[in-house]
C-alpha cells in the first residue's frame, strides 16, 4: 500500500511547511542554531519516511514536535557523552545558588509577584527573556530544565540521556529554577 493511501494529502509539502516552526522550538531547546537545523533536517527525513505511520490522531505539527523532541533528546544523550560536567561548573553554580539564601534559609529578596504566568507564556518577548536566561545557566543544567520542564520528559529518562542519578538531577533542576527565576526577575519582571 502507498504512503499517500494510508495518510492522504500528507505530502512532503504538508510536513516540509512545518520546518519554521520546528526550527524555533529545536533552538530554544538545542540553544544552537547548527544542531537545531540538524535535528530539524533529521526530524524531516523522519517524518517523510514514516508517513505512512501516521495514524491521523494529532496534527501533523504535533506528530512532527514529537518526532523532533526524539531527536533533541538523542543530541543531548551525544552531548552528555562527550562533554562532562566539571568539579568546578557545579561548585560555581552551587556559589551562585547559596547566595540567593540568608543563612537560616529564608530569601536574600523576596521573590516579587509574577502575574499570571500562562499569559506571560504566550509573549514573544517573555520567551525572549526567558531564553535569554536559560543560555546563562551551566550547559548540563540548561539541558536538565528544558528536558523536564519544556519537554516534559521523566526524570528516569532524564537519568538515562545525559547518564545522571535521580539526586544530581533534582539538584540541577533546582538550581536552574532558582537562577532562572533570578534572572527573570531581573530582565522581565523587574521591567514593571
């Protein structure tokens, strides 16, 4: 049976009109252009030689996203490979973490009122902000937060990608958010 009879109209200009949009989510995750359009091209190739898999069930921009997240988490399992995280990137992070705290724990500032947050999501210029500050964060951290709280990804697979304990996981994500929420209330919520 041809491609074209299981999922009609699901031609090469129907995935290939995705490519944009693609691109944007992969560099927010990938934070590099080059690897982006890398995962974009392989996503495409994906998708073209398994469209007859696709069942119709979600659109093709979600099929396509989900596909593409495949591919990033597989860069990120490359990347954990070849560059490992040093004594020293986690005794920094761990500098600039103590020092949002007083030493019985409570906030050196308090954190202001963020607003609705789902609104803020939807504004170009909040995303902006917000991968601004994610390209400050240590490279391993960066990848820990946008695996699980953009990508939505399990901590076990987290674990297994970048070859992390449950532990260090946790404890890098919870750097990420307190630096990004520190950095946020700096570029984006410190503006009001």
């Amino acid at each position: 049976m041809a491609a074209d009879a299981v999922s009609p109209g699901l031609d090469t200009a129907r995935i290939e009109q995705h490519r944009e949009y693609l691109l944007r989510y992969a560099t927010l995750q990938l934070r590099d252009a080059g690897a982006a359009e890398d995962a974009v091209q392989d996503t495409l190739i994906a998708a073209l030689e398994g469209r007859d898999r696709f069942s119709g069930n979600a659109s093709v921009r979600t099929w396509l996203t989900g596909i593409l997240k495949h591919k990033i988490v597989d860069h990120h399992r490359r990347r954990s490979r070849e560059q490992p995280l040093t004594h020293d990137d986690e005794q920094n992070e761990a500098e600039a973490v103590d020092l949002l705290f007083k030493a019985d724990g409570h906030w050196q500032t308090r954190p202001r009122h963020w607003g609705d947050p789902d609104q803020a999501l939807e504004n170009k210029k909040f995303i902006e902000a917000l991968d601004l500050c994610t390209k400050n964060l240590p490279a391993k951290t960066a990848r820990v937060f946008m695996m699980r709280d953009v990508m939505e990804m399990e901590t076990e697979d987290i674990c297994k990608a970048l070859n992390i304990t449950a532990t260090n996981c946790w404890v890098m994500l919870h750097r990420a958010r307190l630096s990004l929420r520190e950095c946020l209330e700096l570029t984006w919520f410190g503006k009001s």
